[in-house]
C-alpha cells in the first residue's frame, strides 16, 4: 500500500521558515510534495490572478535526512494547491496543510488570508486541509523571524494533520484553521472555537506623507469585545490554541424562507416608494441609453 501523499503549501513562500516547519511536522506521515508561491503572497485569499505565469522552479531539499520534492511556483496559494492536485502530484493527494503563517489568522479576516484560501482550494477539491497559523508580532507578518520558535506549531500541525488522515470530519466542515499562541508550547491546551464577528485586523489609512498608498493594518485593541467562544477570544485572552472548522458554503445561516419574505416586501415597498421617480422622463441634459451606446 502506498503512503500517503501530503501536499504542503502557504503564502508567505517557498524560502519561508514556517512553511519548512509545516514538512517537518508531517513528514513521518505520508510522502510529502511542496507546491508553494515562489515569493510573499499574504492576503491573497483564494484568489486566482490572471497575470501570474504558472512558472515552475524546482525547489527540493533534504529535510530530518529525507529528500523532500518541491516547486517554487509563480501563482497564487490557491493556483499553487491547483498545480500540485492537477499537475506535479503523482496521485491524489490525502492532505493539504498549508502554513505555518507567520502571524495569526483570526475573525472575519480569515478571507483575506492565503494561508487560509490555500486550503479552502483543497477543500474545494474534496480533499481534508488545514491551516496553520502562529501568533506574531506584526512586524514579522511579512518576514518571519529566526528567533520564532515553531515547536509548538510542528506538534499540532502533526497532532491535527493526523486526525484527518484517519478519521474523516463532519460533512460540511472543508478545512480546519489551527491559530498557536505566540507562547504556547508542546502540550499546551486547544479548543474548538467559531470566527469572531469582530475585526481582528484593522484597517488604518495610507501613509501617503511616506510615500506609501496602500491602506495598512493596526491589530484589533478591544480584545473584550470579542465572542467568548471565538478564535480572537481563544488566541487573545485564554492563551489557547484555537481550532476553527471551517465550510466552503458561505451561506448565510439564517431561515431562507423568512429572508425571501423580508426581501419580497422590501422589494414592494421600494419600487412603490420609487415608482415616481422611475416614471418621470429623463432630463434633457442626460443622455439616453441609445446614446451612451454610441
């Protein structure tokens, strides 16, 4: 019977310590194939970027005295768990984790991050994925930093990793996101926990005296004001691992027949209430339609 195969992939890049601490974690678990971005691609969430060009770099290092297969890859997180289902693995693969992040990835920003988009896409595929993502300081989000220390990351990344080798979750739960405090240690306590409602990283203006335009980030301050049984809460105040499942389907979680009511006499009231405006003729100095096809 054949091993395994375990694909393992992040966003911060194929040259990443946590991506390096991510093989190491599952290495005696199955055979392992690296597909990672060949540069920092955080915040890429699931996307698929048409300018990027696929290219392919072989990347493969001797890891704990095992040669390790592995490609540097021009493309999202996203596209690069797509190379590695659809073109470098030489069968299906039975896992996907992706990480370690430098940094964590906590509340309703879980969207935004590749860590977390990159195992959405092996969920998408049907196949069990996990992100994993330790708590650090922001100066190293983009970075990482040689004085972390990714013990406690490797244990549950290898803890979690093989769970969902041999137990198969819940229907509807796609991936789990695994968030390690920046103090925990091998043998700290974990919980099941929900995304906060709550904005963990908050967005502040562009830097614009600097020369920089792109909006940066503060991280969340009223750490109070999260859900007692969310992530944020979890990570932020109980010092504990937080294990969030996560599903695919972004339904809201509401009643569809009460949605449809409240939406079928809004949509009343508000062509009603408009109704004078979409009958009145169009101002002579506003073009028409037939003119703006033109």
């Amino acid at each position: 019977m054949k091993q395994p195969l375990i694909l393992v992939t992040n966003d911060d890049g194929i040259d990443s310590r946590g991506l390096w601490a991510a093989v190491e974690a599952v290495l005696l678990l199955g055979e392992v194939l690296v597909v990672a971005p060949d540069r920092q691609w955080s915040g890429g969430g699931r996307s698929m970027p048409p300018d990027v060009s696929g290219r392919l770099t072989p990347a493969s290092r001797r890891v704990g005295g095992v040669q390790v297969t592995a490609y540097a890859v021009d493309a999202s997180p996203a596209l690069a768990v797509i190379h590695g289902v659809v073109e470098l693995a030489p069968r299906f693969p039975s896992l996907v984790v992706s990480g370690v992040n430098s940094g964590a990835n906590l509340g309703i920003e879980v969207t935004i991050s590749g860590t977390v988009g990159a195992a959405l896409e092996g969920g998408a595929f049907g196949i069990p994925s996990i992100a994993v993502s330790l708590e650090m300081d922001p100066a190293y989000h983009l970075t990482g930093s040689d004085a972390v220390d990714y013990a406690a990351a490797i244990e549950f990344t290898q803890c979690f990793a093989c769970q969902m080798l041999t137990n198969q979750l819940p229907d509807d739960v796609d991936a789990l996101s695994v968030n390690v405090p920046a103090d925990a240690a091998p043998g700290s306590p974990w919980r099941l926990t929900r995304l906060s409602r709550r904005r963990y990283f908050v967005p502040l203006p562009p830097d614009r005296a600097n020369g920089r335009g792109r909006p940066g980030y503060k991280l969340m301050e009223d750490i109070a004001a999260a859900e007692p049984d969310s992530d944020v809460w979890a990570i932020k105040v109980d010092r504990v691992v937080s294990v969030t499942p996560l599903s695919l389907d972004l339904t809201a979680r509401v009643s569809t027949r009460s949605v449809d009511r409240h939406l079928r006499v809004g949509t009343a009231s508000c062509l009603a209430g408009l109704s004078p405006f979409l009958m009145a003729p169009l101002p002579a100095d506003r073009y028409t339609l037939t003119e703006i096809g033109r």
